[in-house]
C-alpha cells in the first residue's frame, strides 16, 4: 500500500470515531447502530476477478462502496483509500475451494482433546486462575469451557493466524461467489469495529476466513459478544486474558447458557430406523428427554423428563458407536461452532481441566 493512502485512511478512521465510548465489564460489548440501506447488491458472477484488475476496477467491489455509503457510515473516497490498500490473497481462494473431509470421532478426538490439549489446558487455567474464575462468577459461564473454546480454536492463544483480515476479508468478499454476501456482511462489520476500536483498519489480524483473537470472533461477533473486561477503552481478544474470557463468557451466555446445566449424557438404546432418522436430523432442541425415553432412549445419569435434548451418536472405533444426548448447554456451544464433534471436544477438555464437576 502507498505510504499516504495508509496515513489517510488511519486519519479517517481516527476521526470517525465517537468519543462516548462504552466500557466496562459483563455486557459492555458496544454496538454502533447502522441505518437500514436495502438489501446488499446481487453479487455480479461476469464481473473480472478482483486479481486481474485490483480492487477498486471491479464491479462488484464498485456496488459495495455505493451500498455502504448510502449507510452513511462511511465516504466513498475512505473506502476507496482502503481498497487501495488491501493485497489479494489469492492462497485463501485456494484453502477455501479444498475439498472438504470428514473424519469420525475417534480422529477428530485425538487432534482436538487428547491428552496435550486437556493438559495445556490445565496450564493455562492454573497462569489465569484468578481472572478466569472472576468471570465465570460474574457470568455464570465455568471457567473450563472458556479455558476449553480458546484451546480449540487457537491452542490456548498460540495460533490466532497471521492473515491481515483487510486482505482476507476482501478477497473472500469479492473473489468468492458462493460466500460473497455472507463475507461482504463480514467486511462491512470489520470495517466499523476498526472504527469503534479506534485502530488502524490494516493492523487486525487472524485467521484465512476472517476469525480473530482466541476465541476466533468474526467481526459480526465481535462487535455484538466482545468485551472490554478491564475497563480500558479496549476489546483486546488477542492479548488481554479478562477481555478474551469475558468475551466467549458472554457470548455462552447471551446464547443461552444456564448455569450449572449438564452438557451431555451418555445412553443406552438399540437402534431402529426411528432412532436414526432423528439422529440424522439438524441440530435443534425440538424434543425431550421423556420424548427419547418413550422411544427406547434411557440415559445414564439423572436428567428431568422435561429437558430439551438432541439425540446424537459418535464412532469411536472404526464402525463402533456410543449414544449420547446433548442438553440446552450443549447446543449453546454448538451455536459457537456447528459440529457435534466440536462441542463433545469442548465438553472433554472442560471435564479434563476441571477438578470439581463433570458438565
């Protein structure tokens, strides 16, 4: 990027920003309202790609301007500064166009909580205690899963990527159709959070799609979930171990964590073609524990009729399964990412950490 568009660009962002703003402690994530603008322009599949002429050529990059400009937060001239500054990332086209592979649990339980990362895990509680434990008081969120979303999705903060999401953003917002809209949202967010966090719109970085800190937020999530813990003018999720525990505490609990709720229960049932097509089903709290048992389910630990459950198998031998149910703070996690492998994972590194309950 030119040296004087950088300089321009930081100005306009510094001088963008509010000077009311919000801090504290649980629920302080702030919000700028942004106007309703119409719906985000139909991404433009015969336009070149943003490799062969740059940025600001492109056609859609051009209806993207327009449409946040007409949102009033942003000039054309910032956001034409700011395209002339992001570098197209075409590696991160390529990462995303790899074909997808799913491996049962019995793999996916090894790289994600083995042994290292359950005992990472109990390092990084035992250096963090005191600040980790306040924010499960205050939030009602325990300080094992929060020690256990940061040590999936970034090995307790030791790999939160080194994408610039200037470029990252950019190249997905106009260089992959398929997720264009979803990752043009993105950018919009980003854009404003550089805003709001008074920082250099270039200096955020994170992962190959967007994601940042130790938790992982993408900047829709920031600006909704975010916390600045401590008080001071900041969400730092990168550095700052308050605000990144304060933060996955919030966003758990504003996703509907109830305090000391169970997460998973183990069950015994013979499967019938019933039992896997509900299995087979979308994730969703549609039906309860007395629902299951009428239908052969019967879990292993004492749980209310009443519950709300999802029903779920994992293989933890090449064809062996066991059956588990997932409760309401089961899905709370599964709403941080979408997987049944993901949050059983969660939930064994929390139970690995922790010496005092198993959730």
């Amino acid at each position: 990027m030119k040296k004087t568009a950088l300089i321009a660009l930081s100005a306009l962002v510094l001088a963008s920003c509010s000077s009311d703003t919000q801090t504290g402690r649980a629920g302080s994530a702030k919000e700028t309202p942004v106007p309703p603008v119409g719906k985000r322009p139909v991404f433009d599949h015969s336009a070149d790609s943003v490799a062969v002429g740059g940025f600001n050529a492109n056609a859609n990059v051009q209806k993207f301007i327009s449409h946040e400009t007409a949102g009033g937060k942003f000039s054309a001239g910032e956001l034409q500064s700011f395209f002339d500054g992001v570098i197209y990332k075409g590696n991160i086209i390529n990462i995303m166009n790899r074909p997808g592979t799913s491996r049962p649990w019995y793999e996916f339980r090894t790289g994600n909580s083995g042994a290292a990362r359950i005992a990472g895990g109990k390092r990084f509680y035992a250096r963090h205690q005191a600040t980790l434990d306040a924010v499960a008081k205050s939030y009602g969120v325990p300080a094992e899963i929060i020690v256990a979303i940061i040590g999936i999705e970034t090995n307790y903060g030791t790999n939160m990527g080194s994408f610039r999401l200037a470029d990252s953003l950019s190249t997905l917002a106009f260089d992959y159709p398929r997720r264009a809209e979803f990752f043009q949202k993105e950018l919009h967010e980003f854009l404003l959070m550089a805003k709001e966090e008074r920082r250099d719109v270039f200096g955020f970085q994170g992962s190959y799609a967007g994601a940042m800190g130790m938790p992982q937020f993408m900047p829709s999530s920031f600006r909704k979930y975010a916390v600045d813990y401590d008080g001071d003018g900041r969400r730092d999720i990168w550095n700052n171990i308050g605000d990144v525990a304060a933060s996955v505490a919030n966003y758990m609990k504003a996703h509907g964590w109830q305090t000391n709720g169970k997460m998973v229960v183990p069950v015994t049932l013979t499967i019938t073609q019933e039992l896997q097509n509900i299995i087979d089903e979308k994730t969703a709290l549609t039906r309860t524990v007395g629902d299951l048992k009428r239908l052969g389910v019967t879990p292993q630990e004492v749980v209310d009729d009443n519950e709300k459950a999802v029903l779920y198998r994992l293989e933890t031998a090449p064809g062996v399964y066991e059956y588990y149910i997932g409760l309401n703070n089961f899905y709370t996690v599964w709403q941080y990412n979408h997987s049944r492998m993901y949050v059983t994972a969660v939930r064994d590194i929390a139970n690995g950490v922790s010496d005092n309950y198993r959730l």
